[in-house]
C-alpha cells in the first residue's frame, strides 16, 4: 500500500527544509521530493507542517520506567548501588513486557520511532515491541552478575531473525562490572561473527581512573587491546575522552552516543562532542534510561546536547543546531546500525510530522533552529514506525489501552517500592 504526505514540507538530507511530497511504499520510503504523480491508496494532509525522519533513540533501557522519579537527587553510587539495583533484582519477565510497552507510548507520542535498548529481559521486552509495532535494537547487557557469554550468542543469533522490527547487537554493561574472561569470551564471538561491540564508556571521571589504576589504560584503551573494536561498535556516554581515545575511536570507526540530560542529571559531566565532530567520529544522541533522565524525550536531549557545548567551550557558535539535529537522526540510525534517519528513496518508513502551526515553532524564522531550540514533543501529531502509523493526534495504535498500562506499571511500582 502506498501512502502520500502532502501539503507541507519535508527535511532534506542535507538538513534544510523543503516543499514537496514523501510517497511510503509498504515499509520503506518509495518517493522525495516535488508534486509526485504516483498513485497512492491514502493521503495524509499535514496541513504545512514538517514531515522528518522519526528520532532515534541511541542509547536506553526501556523498562526502567517503573523507577521514573522515585530515587532522584542523589549521589551517582549510592543511587545505583542502594536504589537502583536493589528494585532491579525484583524484576521479572512480565514486569518487563509491561514497562517496555510504557516506554514506547513515550517515544511515539514524542516521535522516536527506534531505540537502542540495552536491558533483561530480552524475549519479553521483544514480544512488547512486536505487539506495539515499534523497531528497537537490542544491545547486550552482560557483566558479573547477570546474563553470560553463551545467552549473548544465542540472543545474537535469534533475534537478528526473528523480525524487521528487531535487531541485536553484541554488548556488555561497562568495564567496572565485566571481568576480563568475560570481555575476552565476547571477543571470540564478535571476531566469529564480524560483529561490532557496544558498552558504557567514560561516563564518570572515577570509573576511568578505576578502569587506568586496574589496568594501566582508560576503558576505551583497554577494550581495544582485547580485540573488542576490531568490527567496530561504539560507546554510550563517552564524557572523559582522552585525545588517545578519541584516536582510537577514529580509527575504528566507532560511534559516540551522547546523553546529555542524563549526565547534567547524574552530574556525570559535559561530553566533549565537538571534539569528536572535529575528529570526523559519528555522534548519535540517545535519553538513557527514564530512572536517570527521567524522561524519553529526544527534544530536551537535542536541547541540552547543543547548549551545554557552548558553556563548556565558552563559545556560543559551538555545535550548531543541523549539526544536533543530524545526529539524533542520520548519527543515531548509523550508531544503530538501520536503515534510517533519513527522508530518502529505500530507507525505513519510519517518519513523524512536526505541527507548526504552533507559538514555540512560530514565526518561521528557521525551522531547523526552532527544532533544537524551542522545539517539543507537543509539536508531534504523528509517528509512523515500519509504515504504519502507531501515533496520531494524541491517539495510540499500539494495540493496548493506555490506561491498562498506566494501571500495569502503576502497579508492578508500588510492588517493587514495597519490598525495598
């Protein structure tokens, strides 16, 4: 089936804005540009507004919404240590099913249309986002205490084929939680597979110096002296970047995900994106998880990626906003590994429109800036993931009553709060 947007623009590649029409062809993108004449089963009128590429959330852990707000204003460690992961272990598969599906009513009402997920879970979180219509990327989450070598293959090998909508990628949580016979066993599969790796990195000035004081070399150093980076991959956070790091980065041709409201939030530090944009590294913008955020919203982190460069550069021409703008789109589709991020001929369908007919995106002075700038998710009115509309005027398509999943995931918190 064949479906027209018309009667509006639409973000060109190259980050301008355009009048012209999309046509979405089944799953993918069949025609950009001008007045088409192709014949289409449906039209959608945006009535002048934006038709963009969907966000793509690089980096999260979607079922930590059950933890939204409910351990905030504390130091990093003690809210990981004596918050977080004590509710964690009361987790189980059908809490998982359930907090997914929340999360996802949060992307597509906010227009990200994948995410980058790392979480357990990984056969219920799937049956959610196969329910709900909505493509994540699965990223491993082995370390010392959870998951293992051998599940990281076998979920390698399963979900890069049970559906288009999910993809899995070879990953482990960070080097302060992984042994080195771990990190080497998940060397063996990437170098079996050719496949590229993804971890946390340089998120807090203490976990690199941990990581030089044990082996000598900062997390990135480290990684790539087992042989992790030799098919590529990249890290989530990437704030205490050192210029051999960055080196390496280039080298290998890895993507930096940047989080930045997670990281004000944590009071984890600044990434030094503009570094890694000068360096030629692919930059990809993710939310991180709703317990550190605590929202899933690619607006505020579009925001606050591109202003607090300009205070830590103390330059206010720092990382403009098509800049921004590209990576939480193109940079976050390549960090992902889709076909997507892009209003193009043969990429994913996966497409939102902005209303501007509204005060924040007026006057239309420059629609990019306004994006970044005074852009929010109450400017989405629709979401169209794998071409199918799961979105629109504040209405989901998700296959699931919102109020169930409020009452679901109301309830699975007030369980794990009780018992902690």
């Amino acid at each position: 089936m064949r479906t027209l947007f018309h009667n509006g623009y639409y973000l060109a590649p190259d980050m301008t804005v355009k009048n012209g029409e999309i046509v979405v062809n089944d799953t993918v993108i069949e025609y950009v540009g001008d007045k088409t004449d192709i014949v289409c089963d449906k039209k959608i009128d945006v009535h002048g507004g934006l038709v963009m590429p969907g966000f793509c959330d690089a980096h999260t852990h979607s079922p930590m919404t059950f933890l939204r707000s409910c351990a905030d204003d504390m130091p990093l460690n003690k809210w990981l240590n004596e918050q977080i992961f004590p509710r964690e272990a009361k987790l189980c598969g059908e809490d998982i099913y359930y907090l997914t599906k929340l999360a996802v009513m949060e992307y597509v009402s906010g227009g990200i249309t994948s995410c980058f997920d790392m979480y357990f879970y990984p056969d219920d979180f799937v049956r959610a986002m196969l329910e709900c219509g909505f493509r994540s990327v699965l990223c491993g989450a082995v370390n010392d205490f959870s998951e293992s070598v051998e599940k990281l293959e076998d979920y390698y090998l399963r979900f890069n084929k049970i559906d288009p909508l999910i993809s899995y990628k070879l990953g482990f949580h960070a080097e302060y939680t992984t042994s080195e016979e771990i990190l080497k066993g998940i060397a063996v599969i990437a170098d079996k597979y050719k496949a590229p790796v993804y971890a946390h990195i340089a998120e807090t000035s203490s976990e690199v110096q941990g990581c030089i004081e044990r082996h000598g070399m900062t997390p990135a150093e480290y990684f790539d002296s087992l042989g992790l980076y030799n098919y590529g991959g990249g890290g989530f956070h990437c704030v205490y970047m050192s210029e051999n790091d960055i080196e390496i980065y280039k080298r290998r041709k890895l993507s930096a995900v940047t989080n930045p409201c997670s990281n004000a939030k944590l009071a984890s530090g600044i990434a030094p994106l503009s570094k890694l944009y000068d360096a030629g590294i692919n930059v990809g913008i993710g939310t991180d998880g709703p317990a550190s955020n605590n929202a899933l919203d690619m607006f505020r982190e579009m925001y606050l990626a591109a202003v607090m460069q300009k205070i830590k550069l103390e330059d206010a021409a720092a990382v403009p906003a098509d800049v921004i703008l590209n990576s939480a789109l193109r940079g976050s589709a390549e960090a992902m590994g889709i076909n997507a991020g892009i209003l193009r001929s043969g990429a994913l369908a996966d497409i939102i429109v902005i209303d501007l007919d509204m005060p924040n995106m007026q006057p239309v002075n420059n629609i990019v800036k306004n994006l970044v700038y005074s852009g929010s998710r109450e400017n989405v009115v629709l979401t169209m993931v794998n071409g199918k509309i799961l979105y629109r005027d504040g209405e989901y398509y998700i296959g699931e009553e919102p109020q169930y999943i409020f009452r679901k995931a109301n309830d699975i918190a007030k369980r794990i709060n009780a018992s902690v």
